[in-house]
C-alpha cells in the first residue's frame, strides 16, 4: 500500500512500524536465549582444545556468568517468556489505541468537512484555550472530548474504537462514518487480546474471575499466571493488522478508491467484509 500519497495514512505507517519493531525485539530475544545456552558449550569446547592459547580460553568469571545467563534462558525458554510476551502485548494494544486516535485526527486533517458532524460540534472550549493549540492539538482535543463523551472507556474489544469511528464523518454525514462491520474472528480475538492486557495491567498477570468469564476459550481457573507463547503475540498482530487495514479500507470505499484484501492464511477473508459507499 502507497503510504506517501494520502497523510491520512500516516498514522498506519507508524502502527506497522510499531508491530514490525516488536515481533523483532521478541524474535531476537528468542534467539539471544538460545544463543546463551550454546555459548557455554563453546566454551567448554575451548577449553578442551590444547592448542588453544591461553588468551582465548574463557576465565573462570566468564564462564560463571555464561553459565548464570544459560540457566536463565533456559528457565524462561521453558516458561514461555512471560513478561517479554506480556510487555509486548500491552505495548501493542497500546499502539493500536494510538493509531485511531492519530488516525481519527489525521482524517479530520484531509476532509475539513468531517468538522460539521454533530459529535465535533458538541465539542466545547473556550477560544482562548483554542487559538493557543496548534491545528494538530486542537483536533486531538475534539477526538479526546469525543471519547469522554461516548465513555469509550467503558467499552471492550474494538467497541472501543468503533464508537469513536462512527463519531468521525468525513463528508460531514452520518452516511460517512468510519465505523463499520469487522469480521467476528478479529472481533473476538481482540476483545480477548483486551482482557489479557488489561488484566497484565492491573492485576499482575494474574488471572481472576472476571478474565474467566469473559474469555471462557483461555481455560483459565482464577490464581493461574498468564503465559503467552511467541505463536500467540503473532496471532494478536496479525488480527490488529487486519482490523486496522478493514478501518483503512472504509476510508478507501468512501473516496472511491480501491481497498486492500490481502492478509495472513490465519485470517483468510477477514477483509471481505461490508464496506460504505462512495460519499465524494
């Protein structure tokens, strides 16, 4: 997708970077922990090497640390690298919350007549306050007023998101909103990808009843400790990926333009989802 052309795309740019940046940091620590078990197999291989010089020959500390740091890889590769994986999760719920909101402001940005709708106008501040903020400020005000007004926060999954979509109306109509249909398996995969993290957050990772319930397919008893294996970070990108991609391709539909269907195997035709008309 041409990202260069359209700033109100740019938000995504930034997601994806995000995504790209967090699947590498947690490959690599993978790999890292890997990498320190071997190593003190090298170093035991050089110290059985009689031609070895003395000067490459691992010394005793060395080896204590190595060995300190393969019994730790070891631990967490067998754990399943809990507070890596969960780190990693929160930090991506994070950005996808940052991306509507970028996203959001960034549309109001390229269709001035988004400003007209009825949720912006309930928008209050005093003039003052408006003409010290800067055009991007100004409009991250209205999206935050918006989100207090809709009580966003009381939301769950991309309920969340999407009753901040259909407030922003980029032909100033009802009719073009950027709310929308999501495929239900991306619905369900976040929603459940929200309760993780907010119980990652406030409860330690520590499962209790309400994460239970609410997400009965985790199998989980309240007391057990969340673990995240790496398979399941990929699957928690891949849906955000996609659910942000369906929000891009309303945007696309409503200006006429073609939308974008290609995803992951895991979320086959997850794009192929009802989108609004042209409005412009």
């Amino acid at each position: 997708m041409e990202i260069k052309g359209d700033k109100w795309l740019q938000p995504l740019k930034r997601l994806i970077e995000h995504l790209n940046d967090t699947l590498n940091v947690v490959s690599l620590a993978h790999w890292g922990a890997h990498f320190s078990i071997e190593h003190v197999e090298l170093m035991e291989l050089a110290l059985s090497d009689e031609l070895a010089s003395d000067d490459v020959k691992p010394t005793s500390e060395q080896r204590a640390d190595a060995e300190k740091r393969a019994r730790f890889a070891i631990s967490e590769l067998e754990r399943g690298f809990p507070l890596l994986h969960g780190q990693a999760l929160m930090g991506m719920w994070g950005a996808l919350e940052a991306f509507i909101e970028d996203f959001c402001v960034a549309c109001m940005m390229s269709f001035p007549d988004s400003l007209r709708s009825a949720a912006v106008k309930k928008v209050k501040i005093t003039l003052s306050d408006f003409m010290e903020l800067s055009e991007s400020d100004r409009l991250k005000y209205v999206v935050t007023e918006i989100q207090r007004d809709k009580k966003v926060g009381l939301r769950s999954g991309v309920t969340v998101f999407e009753d901040l979509l259909n407030s922003i109306e980029i032909n100033g109509e009802p009719a073009g909103c950027l709310a929308g249909e999501v495929d239900r398996r991306i619905k369900d995969r976040l929603y459940e990808a929200q309760q993780i993290r907010n119980t990652l957050a406030h409860r330690g990772g520590i499962a209790d009843r309400r994460l239970c319930d609410a997400c009965p397919n985790l199998q989980m008893v309240p007391g057990q400790r969340i673990l995240l294996d790496l398979d399941y970070i990929r699957t928690v990108d891949s849906a955000i990926r996609v659910y942000v991609l369906t929000v891009v391709n309303r945007v696309l539909s409503l200006t006429g333009k073609p939308i974008q269907r290609k995803v992951s195997p895991e979320f086959e035709g997850a794009l192929d989802v009802k989108y609004p008309p042209s409005v412009i």
